[in-house]
C-alpha cells in the first residue's frame, strides 16, 4: 500500500498534483497532508490528476471532499483529471459528479 | 536527614558531572550496579531535559534517610518555559513525539517514587526517589 | 529477594553447563529461561547483572577489563530495559483500550439495535459485520402497520471509532423525524441539513432510504450517494441496479434527493448493501457487481436471511477472513 503525492507545478494562482498508488485508509491521511495547505490560498486553481491512482475507497473520496468544500470556500476551484472508469464510477454513485469538475478538458497552459 | 549536593546544568558536559555526583552517592549508600546504572539513566534523562528545553537549571542529590531506610533523591529544578499539560508529557509515547519532557514515564519507571510540579512560564521541579532494598 | 536468588541460581547452573559441553541442550535450557524471565518482566539490565554475577563466581579471576566491559553493557542495556519498561506499560494501555472498545460496542448495538420486522408477505434478511469492533455501517427499519416497511441502509466514510460515533448522531436524527418517515426524499433532506452542521468537512455519510408500500407492493425510495442496490425479477430471474442518483449527505446543506419508484412482484426481491460488499477485496482484485449477482444467483431459492448469512461466509472466506471495511447486506422477498 503506497502513495506518492508530487506537486509538479506551484504557484500562488495555480498548483499541480500528480497522485499515484493507492487511495486509502492508510494513505489517505499522508494524502490530505500534503493537499490541505493548498486549500487554504485564496482563489487557487488546482487541478489533480488521478491517471496513476489505482484504488481508491471511499477514505479517499473523503479527502478529496474536504479538499473541494476548503478550495470552494476560498474561492478557488479543484479540478480532477486522469479518472479511471472504476474511479469515475465512484464520483458517479456518490453524486459528486454533478457538483465537482471531474474528467474535463484541461485548457493548454494555465494562466 | 537530608544532605543536598548540586551540579548546575548549562551544557552537555554538565550533565556527566550530574551522572557523576549520582553515581557516587549512590555507591556510598550502598546501592547494587544495576540500580546505579538505572539512578544515572534517570539522572541522564533529567539533565537532557534541563539543557535541551529549559537552557539551564540545577540537578541535585539528596540522600534520605527514613524510618532507617535509606534513599537517593534526584531534583532537578529548573525556570525554563515550564510544562503547560503534565499529565500529557507523562503518557508513553509523548517523548518519541519529541518535544518538552521526554522520558518523563521511563524515569517514573526506573524510580520508586516520583513527583513532578511545573508552572508555565515559571519552570519545573521534578523530584524521584529510589529507595535502598 | 527470592524470586531474584532462584532466577540468579537457574542462570548460573545454566552457564556452568554450557562452558562444560557447548551443548545444544544448555542453549535450550538458556532460551526456556528467557521465557520465565520475560513473564516476570525482568528487564536487560538485570540480565546483564546475572552474567556478570555467575561469571565472578564461576571465573572469579579474569583479567579487570573483563568486568569494566560489564559496566559499558550494563549502561547500554539499561536504555534497553527503559524501552523494555515502556512496552510493557503500552501493552497494558491497549488492554485497557481494547476492555473500552468491547464495552463500547456494546453500548453501541444497544443504541442502534433495530429489529427486523415479520410482516405477512415480506421477507426480510439483514446482516451487518464490522470490520473492527465498532460498526460504521447502519441499517434501520421501522414497520408502519399496514402501511408500510421503511428500510435505512447507512455508511459512515472512514470505520471505527469515528465513523460509530457518527452514526449515532445519525440514528437520533433520524428518530426525531416522525413525521417525514414516509417520504425518502424528504427524510434523506432533513438529515442531509443535520449532517451538514455537525459533521468535519472530509467526513460523510451515503445512504439508502426506501419506504416499501404493503398495500401498493410498490418501493419508494432516494440515494444520498450510495452504492446502488440490485432488484432482482423474479419472473425473468434477472438483476437490476436499482439505480437511485443523489449527492452524499454532508456536502452542500441545500442538496435535493429524488424520489424513485420499483413495483415489486411476487417472487421479486430488493437487495441493498454497503460498499463494504462491492469493495471487498480478493487476490484477483475486487469483486465485481457480476459476481456479486453470481453469488447471489446461487442461493436464490433460499430464505432472504440464509442468502445474507451465505452471501457474508462466502466473501469472507475470499478475503482470508479479514474484513476491510464494515458489511452489511440486506434482502427484502416478496412472497405473496
């Protein structure tokens, strides 16, 4: 059970994960470590991508719904990229899918 | 009865001269080697503590003597920031989490009798006994 | 004293015999001695001191160096014995924690026990296994008379102590709602607006709310996020998600729930479950919704409670009896 959690880009508008491994109940709390700063600047544009994240629970939904409720509320936005079917299906159940930006388009060079 | 000597703490060297002083009682009162390894392990940790958190202070030997049975006492005194939850840096596993008191249980542990009094702001006063067996 | 003198002696007789014959006996004689001296906690240093002592009796004239080099042992061991002491004190911490936890779940089935209703027609099989002691899964249901079956199948995010606590917060909000038990969505609302006050911001709560009409034969019900149920069909022996679309509870205090419709048959059963069922974890990676259907295919014929109950030792045993995360399965048949 492992995660690797790179921020690859950093900026004071902008900032960019790159997640890998496994989401769970044991990784999870080193998951929300390294993300809870990033929710606390103001009107951040995050975007994560999940294109290496292999399991996922419903701890790691956990994560990444107090991660979207903190960014929100400093009224940046958090963009997940890179789901799996298997991810997608979890953000479709939850209902999450229809108040997160899950899966879109990443516009070329953020500004 | 009690006859009091004192090492003062202010740094790392102080703290072998503290182990000494113990030491040395402890063996004039008679205490076996195994207890003196474990007098001077607590009086190490006592030290450290002083000179790690509280920049400076006192660590003193008592020798006791009580209804006939004889004693060691450890003091170390100090007027560093002092220990804001006591009972916090008297669980285990608090020391290994770094931070003020370290191996404050394992030194209850290594002693008969313990006691400890701190004030924020005023300092720490912690005093262990071991009595002869 | 007397405790030390015999260990002293055992220790001594155990190194004369040893520096006689090197035998492997005297080494055995050596290890089954640990094993008393651990179960009365001597500590290292004590260790340390025996060998020194035997050695001065059985070699008193070795060179000084010899015993200086005890004393460097004896110093070093001591900080063992320090490490040794705070085990055994952690040790008896997680007794007592572990005493606190059973009485705590306890407590807990005492508060959120429910029964399962006998209602003329309906069969109702229920079973939920926590992972740890405390159960993060909840499943409640309340038998309205004639009118109707309501049915709540919980999941707190996260297990243990955290996620039980929460589901009682949950099962007390859900009992101060009377008046709206017969409407899914409008209990899933309410409750929606409770969790959303009162609980951390990565904490949550999925739910399946149905409310089963006995006079109708008809299943209204609403998701807050939850694992979708199967309806099973009798007459074409098929399986249905029951597929019901709803946010989490706890995420937006403003979130509405939709309220979904199933005529239930004769012979047509509802199968709900927590994502403990579908997340279950195997050697060949996780169970699939397929072969969940399977599972349950082949005991179809069966009593709703002796398919749960067969469903469970099923998945346990594929998961090497370790459960992951809490289980609950439910079945309700319908039979005339």
């Amino acid at each position: 059970m492992n995660i690797k959690v790179d921020i690859t880009e950093q900026r004071e508008d902008f900032a960019r994960l790159e997640i890998a491994g496994e989401i769970d109940a044991y990784t999870a709390p080193a998951l929300r470590e390294k993300t809870e700063p990033l929710s606390k600047q103001e009107g951040i544009h995050v975007v994560a991508d999940l294109s290496d994240v292999s399991y996922m629970d419903s701890t790691g939904i956990g994560v990444f719904v107090g991660l979207f409720k903190g960014i929100k509320a400093n009224g940046g936005h958090l963009q997940l990229i890179g789901l799996s079917d298997r991810l997608k299906r979890l953000f479709d159940i939850t209902g999450l899918a229809d108040i997160m930006d899950i899966n879109s388009e990443v516009k070329g060079g953020m500004e | 009865m009690e006859i009091q000597s004192c090492v003062s703490i202010l740094n790392e060297w102080d703290i072998v001269a503290a182990r000494q002083l113990g030491r040395n009682v402890a063996k004039e009162l008679g205490f076996g080697t195994v207890d003196q390894a474990r007098i001077t392990t607590a009086i190490s940790e006592l030290a450290r503590n002083i000179y790690l958190y509280a920049g400076e202070g006192q660590l003193c030997i008592d020798r006791l003597n009580e209804n006939g049975k004889a004693g060691l006492r450890i003091i170390a005194l100090d007027k560093g920031p002092g220990i804001p939850d006591i009972r916090k840096v008297m669980e285990d596993g608090f020391s290994t989490s770094g931070g003020l008191g370290a191996g404050l249980p394992g030194v209850r542990r290594l002693m008969d009798d313990f006691n400890i009094d701190s004030n924020p702001g005023e300092g720490t006063d912690i005093r262990a006994t071991k009595w002869l067996r | 004293m007397n405790k030390q003198e015999t260990l002293e002696a055992q220790y001594s007789k155990i190194l004369q015999e040893y520096m006689n014959n090197q035998s492997e006996q005297a080494l055995y004689a050596a290890q089954q001695f640990s094993r008393t001296a651990l179960a009365k906690k001597v500590p290292p240093e004590e260790v340390i001191s025996l060998q020194k002592n035997a050695m001065q009796q059985l070699m008193p004239d070795l060179s000084p160096e010899v015993w200086h080099s005890f004393d460097i042992l004896l110093e070093v061991m001591t900080a063992y014995g320090f490490a040794f002491r705070e085990h055994q004190s952690l040790l008896d911490t997680q007794k007592e924690l572990k005493n606190e936890m059973e009485i705590a779940s306890n407590v807990q089935d005492t508060l959120l026990g429910t029964s399962v209703p006998t209602v003329d027609g309906l069969e109702i099989g229920a079973l939920s296994v926590p992972a740890k002691q405390m159960n993060g899964d909840y499943y409640h249901f309340v038998h309205d008379g004639d009118h109707s079956v309501n049915v709540a199948i919980a999941d707190v995010i996260g297990k243990g102590i955290p996620a039980a606590l929460c589901m009682s917060m949950i099962k007390y909000a859900m009992d101060s709602l009377p008046e709206y038990r017969k409407d899914p969505s409008a209990v899933l609302e309410s409750l929606n607006r409770v969790v959303e006050q009162n609980i951390d911001d990565s904490m949550f709560i999925t739910m399946f709310y149905g409310m089963y009409e006995l006079r109708s034969n008809i299943l209204h019900f609403a998701s807050a996020g939850h694992e979708p149920g199967f309806f099973y069909r009798g007459k074409d022996k098929e399986f249905l998600d029951l597929e019901a679309r709803g946010l989490l509870l706890g995420v937006d205090k403003n979130a509405k729930y939709k309220r979904y419709e199933q005529a239930v048959e004769v012979g047509d059963m509802v199968i709900l479950m927590s994502d403990g069922v579908t997340e279950c974890r195997t050697d060949e990676g996780f169970i699939e919704r397929e072969t969940l259907i399977s599972y349950i295919n082949e005991y179809i014929e069966l009593p709703p409670q002796e398919i749960v109950n067969k469903i469970f030792r099923d998945l346990e045993r594929l998961q090497h009896f370790q459960l992951r995360d809490d289980f609950t399965i439910i079945i309700l048949k319908r039979t005339k």
